[in-house]
C-alpha cells in the first residue's frame, strides 16, 4: 500500500512520540538496537515495535493447490482486472501480537487500545 497523504507515517511519529515520552523506544522495522521496554514493564517485556510496511491479504490458501500451474492461471487472470483504489482506514489499534501473520482475535486480551473514528 501506498501511504500517498502521509498519514500513516503521520500516525506512526505520534506514536513514536508517545512511546518516548513514557520512557521507552520502540523498535522500527527490523532495528531492535536501539527498543527499550516502557518503564514499569515486566523484565521479559519487549519493547513495542513501529513496523516498517503497511499490508493486507485479500486472499490465501490453506493449503497449496493441487494443481498449482491452473490456480496460477486463475489468478493471473481475475489479478489482471485490478485497479487501484483508495482505502478508508476506519481506525488504529495497538495490539499484542502473539499469533503469527496478524490473525488477531477480536477480543480485549488481544486488543488493548484503538481510536475512535473521527
């Protein structure tokens, strides 16, 4: 995705700023030289992480097609209609991330915070 008004990086800087300004450094992209943990946290704790990418998955298989050359052709031709779109993100949340590939439930042990749409 492209970030083209700026806004996630916009978002990512307040973010920033707020992880500093309670005393931890949050790790960006792939850099954890220089994450500390938020004062107060558990030892063990990692420090939050600012990732470097903006993504979504629109569609995966559970497994890999049997047929693998005709779901590349299928593909190939429903990929071939795209046009570019313009997105609404309806809000941030900050999550614990403890499932792999962002399969985050939707529940409050999982998300402990998000904005309210304006």
């Amino acid at each position: 995705m492209e970030d083209v008004d700026g806004a996630i990086d916009r978002a990512r800087a307040c973010l920033r700023a707020a992880i500093e300004a309670a005393g931890g450094r949050a790790a960006e992209g792939a850099d954890w030289s220089q994450a500390m943990a938020l004062p107060g946290s558990p030892a063990d704790d990692p420090a939050p992480h600012i990732p470097n990418i903006v993504h979504a998955t629109v569609l995966r298989w559970r497994a890999e097609p049997e047929d693998r050359a005709s779901a590349k052709e299928a593909f190939d031709r429903v990929a071939a209609t795209w046009e570019p779109m313009d997105v609404m993100v309806p809000r941030f949340r900050a999550v614990w991330e403890d499932i792999p590939y962002m399969h985050i439930p939707e529940d409050q042990d999982h998300i402990w915070w998000q904005s309210e749409l304006r």
